[in-house]
C-alpha cells in the first residue's frame, strides 16, 4: 500500500520535470512535502510492517529509473554510462534510508532545509543533467 501511493504520488511529480520550470529541486521539494503530509501513516508503516525494506528497496529503485532515463534522454543514448549510474544509486540509497531515519527518528529539520540538503548531496557530475 506504502509503495503504491508513493509511487503514484511521486511519480506525478517526476513526470512534470522540465514542464513549466519544474526541476530537480521542485521534486525534491514535493517528496519531503509528501513525507511530511503522510508522516504518521508512514512511521507507523515502517515501524509496524514487513514492508520497510520493500518500501526503502522500491523508492529506491523507482528514484534510479527516473535519474537514469533522464541521462539517457540527455545523452541520447540506451544505456547510462557506468560511472553515473553507480553515483545514481549512491545517491539515492542514501537520500531515502535518510528520508526514512528523519521520520522515524523525528530529526530536527524542517521540510526546506531537509529539501537543501539533499539537493547539496547530488553528485555534481549527475546536475547538469537533472538542472536543465
């Protein structure tokens, strides 16, 4: 159930990147606003459930589809180079194990300074492609 709205919900917001000057920060933003409208069902979801792992494993998975098609699309090309998918991956482990420590955890930042800090984690050999 996690996963799936999710998904539905955030993916909405991957699809509007590079429509109306939406970008890479405007999603960033729209996931932590999305965590914290849902912040109880979500703790309450991955303290009480099996599913954490799976929710943790599919944002995860969901965030590295979207980044490395975005390189494929810039780089007209099938396949995202190596070096920058693993620095995708790198990327996105860690911004959502963070995600999911911040709400268990209750760690003292709000949603706009979490949102900035996860923009400053993005390798800068992945922006150009993320900031167009």
């Amino acid at each position: 159930m996690m996963i799936w709205i999710y998904v539905n919900e955030i993916g909405k917001s991957f699809e509007k990147i590079g429509t109306d000057k939406h970008e890479w920060k405007d999603t960033i933003i729209d996931g932590v606003v999305y965590f914290t409208e849902n912040k109880k069902i979500l703790i309450n979801a991955l303290k009480h459930t099996s599913g954490r792992d799976s929710f943790l494993w599919q944002m995860s998975k969901m965030n590295i589809e979207f980044m490395e098609n975005e390189i494929k699309k810039e780089m007209h090309t099938k396949e995202c180079p190596k070096d920058l998918s693993i620095l995708i991956k790198i990327y996105c482990y860690g911004t959502i194990q963070f995600l999911c420590e911040w709400l268990i955890e209750d760690i003292s930042l709000d949603p706009n300074e979490l949102a900035s800090l996860l923009e400053k984690s993005i390798p800068e050999d992945l922006k150009p492609f993320l900031y167009k």
